[in-house]
C-alpha cells in the first residue's frame, strides 16, 4: 500500500455511470491511500475540472452525455488553449472500444479494459501516480531554470548550499559564497532605457555563467543579485575566481561589439571552513543560507569585499 502522505497531493477524478463499478475503483483506490471524487455525468465532470485542479482522471468511455472520448478530447483542447499542466488521462473502456482506441488520434495516457481485476487496476494507477511523480520532478526542474538568462532559482541555489555543505563538511573543507552585482550600469540605463539594460544584464550573468567550474552554481536572487556558491575554494582562489570574472564582463563588451563602459564586478563573499560536527550540517547550512540573504539586501561595495572564516561547532561564521 502507498503511504497517503505520498499519493494526498494528487487529486483524482471519477467519470463513471456504473455505480457498482465506481464502489469498485473507489474502494482500490481508497487501498492506496487516494482520495477520489466521484460523478456519475460526464458533464458534471467537465463543470468539475473547471473549479478543481485534478491530476488523475478516470473516465469511462461510456456516458449518459457525453462519451468519455468526448470528455477526453474537451479537457485536452482546455489545457492546450488555457496552457495547463496535462492530467493524466486513464480510459476505462469496453472490448468494442479498441479500435476506436487505436484508429483516433485521442490523446489519453493509458487504458483498461473491463471486466479487469483489482490487481490489473491497482497497476495502472501505480503507474499513472509513477508518471504523475516523473511530471512534478520534471517541473521543478524547469522551474529551477525559469530566469531568462537560464540561471538557477534561488530555492535551487539553497538546496544546493545543504548538499554541499554535508559534502565538503564531512572532510572539513573550504566553501565559497559570494553576492554578485555589476557596478557602473546607471550611465547605461539613462542611454538605453531599462528594457535594454535587462537585456544586457541577462547576456552578461549567461556569458559569466560559461566561465565558471562545472560544480560552481550562480543563481539568480529574489533582490535581482546574483548568488555564486563555489564548494571547495578557499580566500584565495575565491578572489581569483572573482577577478577572472569580472573580467569576462569586459570581454563580454567586446565579444558583443558593444562600446567600452566603465562598468564591473561588484561582490561580496564569505570563505569558511566547516569543521561542525557531521550532526550539524544542516544547522551550519541554516547559518551559511541566513549569510546570504543578509548580505543580499545590503548595498554592494565598489569592487571586492569579503572576508574568511570557520563554521564550528557554535555554529557561528568568523
């Protein structure tokens, strides 16, 4: 049985005439932890999709009004207009239905034949919750991207922050973390207006972002700065991770035949060693975290400003 804590955030839709056969589904699906509403019309279904946001339907292809291969058709062309996240679509169908089925273009994610038995239909939904499981982690993933110059979120940057400070903690390594911005840009903005200097902005970070080491993380803050997180660097090659950084923003001036503006990096970062119990990672990551949103809504320095530490056993940075 599926725990209900994993199966309650999907919600689930019954489209079934038959109220034998829903007592049925229902009581499979009650077995897995799911709770599922129920109608009988295929058209109360629609009217219900329109108020609830449902992952899960099961529609039989039969109805009273509409046939399920209506109902099918109307929630995907509702999705595709309204660019919603699909549902996934489970057909609940008769021997007579298979050519339908294979002959139409219906868009429906899977199918199951009646008669069926619980143990047929407690796979299918095993497998429409794996699919739904697959389709969370896929937007969240896309979520962790959604700045235009494709840098990370910062909720990504953060749990990024625990799991390397577990990493490096546990050989009491160095770990690097800085706040970013670009000083000099007020002359850009009175010439160009704020949408180009957006633009610019953007293509800077994405370009600065190609320079950085495959286990480097920039992301993109709440404040509009920019958070760089880079495991393993001490204070010195923090700063000369930083000056090769800032100049790549000149570079980027001239790679895009832009005239030269006396513009550059501005950062703030923090080099700690974290020499804390393996107990106390997360408790020294909750510290690290706190550092960074602190300094992102502090006013950034001309130029390079930080300074090194530890993170022990108090659980204070240094």
């Amino acid at each position: 049985m599926i725990l209900s804590d994993e199966t309650s955030k999907y919600r689930f839709l019954l489209v079934e005439p038959d109220m034998d056969r829903a007592q049925g589904i229902q009581a499979v699906l009650k077995n897995k932890g799911i709770i599922c509403d129920h109608v009988q019309s295929h058209l109360q279904g629609l009217a219900l999709i329109e108020d609830n946001a449902y992952h899960c339907l099961l529609v039989s292809s039969h109805g009273l009004d509409l046939s399920g291969f209506e109902l099918c058709t109307m929630i995907r062309v509702r999705e595709s207009r309204r660019s919603l996240a699909s549902s996934f679509l489970l057909l609940l169908c008769s021997e007579e239905d298979h050519s339908t089925i294979f002959s139409n273009t219906l868009d429906i994610d899977d199918y199951i034949v009646a008669p069926w038995l619980d143990l047929e239909l407690n796979w299918k939904v095993t497998r429409a919750l794996k699919n739904l499981a697959l389709r969370q982690t896929a937007s969240q993933v896309r979520n962790n991207f959604d700045h235009p110059s494709g840098l990370l979120t910062q909720n990504c940057l953060q749990d990024f922050l625990y799991e390397e400070v577990n990493r490096v903690g546990r050989r009491h390594g160095w770990f690097s973390l800085s706040i970013l911005s670009i000083s000099g840009l007020d002359s850009l903005r009175i010439s160009y207006g704020n949408e180009w200097l957006a633009w610019f902005k953007d293509g800077i970070w994405a370009f600065v972002y190609g320079q950085l080491r495959n286990y480097d993380r920039l992301a993109v803050m709440d404040t509009g700065l920019l958070g760089l997180i880079s495991p393993d660097l001490d204070e010195g090659g923090t700063l000369s991770l930083l000056h090769r950084l800032d100049r790549t923003i000149g570079e980027y001036q001239l790679h895009q035949g832009h005239d030269q503006q006396n513009i550059a990096l501005a950062a703030r970062y923090l080099c700690v060693r974290i020499l804390g119990d393996y107990k106390q990672f997360e408790r020294a990551g909750d510290v690290l975290w706190q550092w960074l949103e602190n300094t992102m809504l502090q006013p950034l320095p001309q130029g390079m400003v930080g300074h090194a530490g530890t993170v022990a056993f108090d659980l204070s940075y240094m």
